[in-house]
C-alpha cells in the first residue's frame, strides 16, 4: 500500500482496496468499539468547531473517564500548567515532566553540549511509570521529543494523545515545513 502517493483515495468514498473491510470491522470491539464511536461522533458533531483542546476534554467526558495523565516537555511547562489548569475542572490530572528523576544525559551515553551545567536527559520511561502508577485512563502527550515520545507511548498503559509535538525550528508546528512552498523547495526540493 502507498495511500499517501495514491491520486484518488477511492476509500474516501467508500471503496475497499485491501478486500479486508469485514475482517477489520470485526477487530473494533469492547473498548476500541467505544473509542471510535465517540471519536466519529466527535468528528460528525464538532467538524471545524472544536480545537484539539476542546475535542480532548469532549472525548474524555464521553468516554467517562476519570483520570488524565500529561507527559509533557520541560520547554512547554508553562502551556502544561495552563492545560493543566484546564483538564482539573473536569477531571483528576496526573503529570510528569520530561526532566523527572534528573538523570545526566552522558550516562546515556551522549556527549555534554557543554551550553549548560548539567544536560539532564528526557525520561519518558519514568513519566510512563509515574502516570501508570495513577491508573489513569488517558494520558496525554504534550511536546516531547521525537523518540521519547515513541517510549511514552510505548510503555504507557492508558491510550496516548499527542496534544503538541516537538518541532524547535517551527514552534511545535511540523506542518509548517509541509504549508510553506518556500521550505519544501529549499529544504526538499518539492
């Protein structure tokens, strides 16, 4: 399969290229049946009306969970404060930040950048067990750094939502590379 270089998207209208659509309706049951109800629910009911802020808090409400967790960077404390701020109206809020336990980046085995003091690495491991350890229902991942935020995602128990991703270039917005005609020919050659 290559969709993305694909010119029609027949599936958008309804066409199964895979010959699988039975096999895979049959997959979304329990929880997951859930999940994608209230998510096309959303979609139909809020198209173009919600930011991803509002639809996370709509689909939490929806779904009745309880306890949110946010992993989220030490370079996006102040917005994960103010989210913080927001899911605590509604809902009991776990965080941790990338930096937790304070471990120095070298004992990983990368080089100092000789920039700061200390080069505290990333934990996302530990954020995963932190949050874990509150049986949240959903975490949300807020600004960490590609690959860390595979780890989170990998080792959290909950289902993961990306808020924000990391992008120091473009201020957390990697779709401006892609928006911007100007950067795709310097940069990509497109």
């Amino acid at each position: 399969m290559k969709c993305a270089a694909c010119d029609d998207k027949q599936c958008t209208s309804g066409k199964d290229c895979t010959g699988s659509r039975e096999d895979f309706k049959e997959k979304y049951t329990a929880e997951d049946l859930r999940m994608m109800k209230v998510s096309d629910i959303l979609v139909e009911k809020y198209y173009m009306k919600k930011t991803r802020i509002e639809e996370i808090l709509y689909f939490a409400k929806k779904m009745n969970y309880q306890r949110l967790g946010l992993a989220f960077c030490s370079g996006l404390r102040d917005e994960a404060q103010v989210l913080d701020r927001i899911l605590s109206k509604e809902f009991k809020v776990f965080s941790a930040i990338c930096k937790v336990c304070g471990i120095d980046k070298t004992e990983f085995g990368a080089k100092s950048t000789g920039k700061q003091k200390k080069n505290i690495s990333c934990n996302p491991l530990a954020q995963a067990e932190i949050i874990n350890k509150k049986h949240t229902d959903m975490n949300i991942s807020l600004g960490l750094c590609l690959g860390h935020d595979m780890l989170f995602a990998k080792y959290s128990e909950a289902p993961v939502t990306t808020l924000a991703v990391k992008d120091r270039v473009l201020a957390n917005n990697p779709l401006g590379a892609l928006y911007s005609g100007y950067y795709r020919k310097k940069k990509f050659d497109l």
